[in-house]
C-alpha cells in the first residue's frame, strides 16, 4: 500500500495519470486485410500498398487502429481458405476480406468461389471477427452469363451473413487511364489513394461498429 500511495503522489506531481498494466493499447482495433495481389500491393513500394495507407488515413481522422496485410498475390478463394485459420491470429478484431478476383480469371466456377467465400466469413464469425467483404467484378471477357453468376456473389453473401460490404474494390480506379502499374489491372500508388478515399466511409463504419461491439 505505501509503494501504491508514493506512485500515486508521484504521478500527482508530475501530471500523470496511472493506467492498468493492461489498459494502454487495449482500444486499439486490429484489422486484417486479407486478400491477393490487390491488396498486397503489388510491385509497389510498401508505403503504397492498400493496407499501409487506409491506416495512415485512419489514424489521420484520430482512429486506434492496427491494419496488418496478410494478403498473397497470385491467391485465389481456395488458397484463402486454406491458410485461413493461419493468417488471421487470435486477437483480430476485424477483418477486410477481399477474394475472388483471381477465380474470375481463371475462370473458376462461381459457385465455387461462393462456397469458399461463405465457408470463410462463417468461420470468422464464429471466432467473433467482423468482416468486411469486399467484392469484385467478373472481367467482361468471361460472358454475361459468368458475371451475372459471380457478380451476385458478394452482395448475395453479404445479406446472408449480416456483414458489411464494399461493392467493388477497384471503383474509381478500373480502366481509368494512368491509375494503374502498365498492366491494365493493378494500381498505381495515385490509384490507391484513390481507392482508399472511397473505402474509408466504410472503413470507419467498420471500426466503429467493432469500438460498440468492445464496449458492450
């Protein structure tokens, strides 16, 4: 108790505040995004890749926020599912769940790429994860009768497991000149910038809705 009540007055002296061993850092909300080559940032320097700057653009707008990137270019729904588990720790409060592109590609049935997805977020729901879906367009050289299936997708899962979702992850920035690395498909750094301006309205959502979720 004497070493509690000097630690008290040493505080008082100085203008500080004693927090619980546990208390620093406990608000901070930590997001994983967890996708291909789009959010991996590729062949981009690591300060430009998606991850990095939404949370240099949300800690700007004061939010606590932690955004790992545990994304891998080149994956697709499969290879997401099965390192899965893996990827995303304990202690992950939200995750930014952005697949599929890749299968469209590939041309991968979209009833597969729908029941990987599924199995996905309801895996993190039942770890108590919130998930942001982020959805993707079929390219238009795989049909009308592909895009109508693989397009419904995401908001068809969307609605079916109560979670978020980001209509389509390259808004503003697919087929727009100058906003892409030369191939046509990935963006440039000025391309996501624009992405993430458009992303952080639900990016704030989404941490707020996991800041609710702690407090309750």
């Amino acid at each position: 108790m004497r070493i509690k009540a000097a630690l008290t007055i040493f505080a008082a002296f100085w203008g500080l505040t004693l927090l619980p061993p546990t208390a620093a850092g406990a608000e901070t909300v930590n997001i994983v995004s967890f996708g291909d080559s789009l959010m991996a940032g590729f062949e981009l320097a690591p300060k430009d890749a998606f991850p990095v700057k939404l949370e240099a653009a949300l800690k700007a707008r004061g939010h606590d926020v932690a955004i790992s990137n545990a994304s891998v270019s080149g994956d697709t729904t499969s290879g997401g599912l099965a390192r899965l588990d893996w990827s995303v720790p304990d202690g992950t409060d939200a995750v930014l769940l952005e697949l599929g592109g890749n299968d469209a590609l590939r041309g991968i049935s979209p009833e597969k790429t729908r029941e990987n997805l599924d199995t996905m977020i309801a895996r993190l729901k039942d770890r108590g994860i919130t998930v942001l879906l982020v959805g993707m367009l079929a390219p238009p050289n795989m049909g009308a009768d592909y895009a109508d299936r693989f397009d419904a997708i995401y908001p068809e899962l969307a609605e079916i497991h109560g979670v978020a979702l980001y209509p389509f992850f390259l808004d503003g920035v697919a087929a727009e000149t100058g906003l892409d690395i030369g191939d046509g498909m990935h963006p440039n750094a000025r391309g996501v910038d624009i992405m993430v301006d458009r992303f952080l309205p639900y990016a704030e959502t989404l941490v707020g809705n996991v800041m609710a979720a702690k407090g309750s």
